[in-house]
C-alpha cells in the first residue's frame, strides 16, 4: 500500500501541473487578439488546448503564441543612446494636398483673383449706371 502512496502523489503532481498548464495556456491564448496568433485560427487553439493535453498547451506556447518584438541588426534602441543614422527619423515630405501652408496660399491666392475678378465687375457696372443715368437725364 504503501508504494501505491508515492504514484498517487506522483499522479496527483502531474494532474496539478497539466491544469495548471491548460488553464494558462487558455487564458493567454483567449487574451491574445485574433490578428497576434500566429499558424491557425484562435477558435482551433483553444480546442487544441483543451482537447489534446499537455501536448495542446505546449504547442500553443512554442508555434501559436505572438512572438515578442525583437530589436533590430543594431539593437534595441535606449533613451539617450541616440540613433544609428540609417534609423535617424526624417520628416516625409508632405504632398500639396495635405500641407496647410500650401493650402492657405492656394486659398488666399484664389479668394484674392475672385475678390479682383468682382471688384472689376462692380467698377463696369457703376460705369454702366452712370453712362445709363446720363443719357436718361439728357
């Protein structure tokens, strides 16, 4: 009876510890958004997961978990550790279309030409009253 004891203990481990795997293994696998997991889709991983123990949540950790960001050929970079030039951040260049400064100048400029265009047209009309006016009152 007494070498039965030391299985049972031993049993009772490895239960502990595959519940203990499956619940971790699902609760990150049912944390982690759909789009992060990488082979299959999320719904068959949590089946995998449940149905397939311990083999299910190990593979989850080996091919279906995200994989954490990796720093580049040059490393991770450091606040105060300034940056590689090829990694140097540059301003993009702006298309007319979305630089408010063009956008102002183009509109100035096109509000100036019509306020001409209409101060030119109300000239020719207070001309054409007077000229109207005077061969009326003639």
């Amino acid at each position: 009876m007494r070498q039965y004891v030391g299985v049972i203990r031993l049993y009772g481990l490895m239960f502990l510890v595959d519940m203990a795997l499956i619940v971790i293994a699902l609760i990150d696998c049912l944390s982690t958004d759909e789009y992060a997991v990488r082979n299959l889709p999320k719904a068959v991983w949590v089946l995998l997961i449940l149905l397939f123990s311990p083999v299910g949540p190990i593979v989850w950790f080996v091919a279906g978990r995200p994989e954490k960001a990796r720093g580049g050929a040059a490393g991770i970079w450091r606040a105060g550790s300034g940056f590689p030039e090829y990694e140097r951040p540059r301003p993009r260049p702006i298309g007319p279309d979305d630089d408010p400064d063009f956008l102002r100048k183009l509109s100035r400029a096109e509000d100036e030409e019509m306020l001409r265009k209409w101060e030119a047209d109300l000239r020719r009309r207070e001309e054409e009253l007077r000229r109207r006016e005077k061969e009326s009152g003639s």
